[in-house]
C-alpha cells in the first residue's frame, strides 16, 4: 500500500498508509519525485522541495521483453547490446535467464515513440505481430555482421510483452526524470 502520510517527531518516523501505521527511527523515500511530492509530511517539506517534485517531469518509456527460441545473438559472437537512434528500441540488452533456458532481449522505447507506443492500444507491435518493425533482430545495428544476418534470419522469437510505466500507479513515468536547469 502506498504510505500517505510521514510524520516524523524526536523518536522517530510513522509512515502511514490506508491499513496501517509503520513506526521506525528512519524514512527513506524511494517513490519517483512527482509520487514522493504526494506525500503528506509533518513537519512539511522545504517550500524549494516541494517545488521541485511538482515540477519533476518524468520521462516516457516503454519496456519491452521478447523472448526467443534460441540466443542467435550468442551464437554470432554478439553480447546482445545494442544502443540505436533508429527506434523504436534505443538500447537493447541480453536479458537470457541465468540457467541459459529462456533466451531473451529487453529494450527501451523512449521519448515521443514511448508515448505513440502508450497511446496506441491497437499497436500490431503490443501484440507481437509487428516483430519486422520492434524486434532487435531487424534493427540495422545487428546486421553489422552477415553472420549476424543469417542467424536472425532463422530465429524465431516466442513472445513481446511490454511495460508501459506512465500507466502503473506506482510508477509515474519512466525510470528517470528531466529536471529545469533552474532547480
């Protein structure tokens, strides 16, 4: 449950939230600014930072986790890592689980792609239909090597599921924020 409300005093913190009151000698707020600035503190917070949760502006990302048959990136050599200004995947990485059983990539989709992304219910990529446009395999920093574009040739990729942050209550945007030069 999300706390509501800290109350701190000489002995200590009292975080409360809808069911229940957690009592402790500390407080650390982790919540992304513009969540922390929905807190209400006793004493209250510093009128400068209150201004700046309320002017935190979060960013839009999209993960994405596409999960594979096979890890063909390995297989030609590659780490998996890619960063790219031809989107919609920014960075991409190898997200294989450990016991190498389940070969994956997750990338970022960010900025204004993220929020076309979030906004577009009916996205062919959301479904896993508009693999040839989201997937790494297709993005043009893999097709540095032909061994690269012959391995991706014949992968198949099993599942896309997405994370879009902006919607999670608990989240509020991305996992970074842009802050005014002013703060």
């Amino acid at each position: 449950l999300p706390v509501r409300r800290l109350t701190q005093s000489g002995d200590g913190v009292d975080a409360v939230t809808d069911a229940q009151t957690i009592g402790g000698r500390f407080a650390i707020v982790t919540a992304p600014p513009m969540l922390a600035g929905r807190i209400e503190y006793e004493p209250p917070v510093s009128v400068g930072r209150d201004q700046v949760t309320q002017r935190f502006a979060m960013g839009a990302a999209v993960k994405v986790l596409v999960t594979y048959e096979r890890a063909f990136w390995r297989e030609a050599g590659f780490s998996g890592e890619v960063v790219s200004s031809d989107g919609p995947l920014s960075v991409v990485y190898d997200n294989t689980s450990h016991d190498g059983r389940q070969p994956a990539l997750v990338g970022l989709v960010v900025g204004s792609q993220a929020r076309q992304w979030s906004s577009d219910s009916s996205s062919a990529a959301k479904r896993g239909n508009g693999r040839r446009n989201l997937c790494p395999t297709d993005n043009t920093a893999w097709r540095a090597r032909s061994s690269v574009t012959s391995a991706k040739r014949q992968a198949r990729f099993k599942s896309i599921a997405s994370s879009i942050g902006a919607q999670s209550p608990g989240h509020a945007g991305a996992p970074w924020a842009d802050c005014h030069p002013a703060f």
